[in-house]
C-alpha cells in the first residue's frame, strides 16, 4: 500500500509543501481543516501537516488520531509563525511515550 503526505491550513501557508510532492488543502474555516483532516485520514495518508492556527480550532478532531498508528498528524507553524502550540504538543506527546520531560526542563 502506498502512503501519501499532506498539509491542510490556509493558502499562505501551505502552497509552498506543493514544490516537495505532497498534497496540499487549502481551508478558509476550521471546520474545513476538520472535514479534510477526516477525510485524509480515510484515505490512508500516512502523515497529515496542519497549521497551529487550525489546530488550535480542532483539538477534537486531532485526538481522534492520537492513538492510531496512522496518520500521524503533526502541527506545523502558518505563516502568523509558531505560537508554540505545537511544541507544546509534542513536547505532552514525548512525555506520554517516555514517562517524564525529556525536551525541556524548566
């Protein structure tokens, strides 16, 4: 089977992942990102790029992949820039894998 990469956030910032090879959707609303990040996810894309922006909006929608192997889905900076909404992410992700903070230590 043949896995496919994607990014799903606003024009701006996602037009560029189209030079690379992966398919790109371009959302106006959050509930647009949640529609295409199910339907991505259907379509055995192994790994989902997302705009912090729409993350931020659709945390609901994110968990329901937490657990499954595929996607991975990973939060990515738009073109506001990080808000540090996505390290936070992996940062609670690392930490349920590991058992402890093994990124940062305060």
């Amino acid at each position: 089977m043949e896995y496919k990469i994607g990014v799903i956030g606003d024009s701006e910032s996602v037009l560029g992942f189209m030079a690379v090879g992966f398919t790109v959707v371009t959302c106006e609303t959050a509930e647009e990102a949640a529609k295409e990040l199910k339907r991505m996810a259907d379509e055995n894309f192994a790994i989902l790029f997302i705009t912090e922006r729409f993350a931020k909006e659709i945390p609901d929608a994110i968990s329901a992949y937490k657990d499954s192997p595929l996607p991975s889905v990973i939060t990515i900076p738009g073109k506001e820039g990080a808000t540090g909404y996505g390290l936070a992410n992996i940062k609670k992700s690392v930490e349920r894998a590991v058992g402890a903070d093994i990124l940062f230590k305060d």
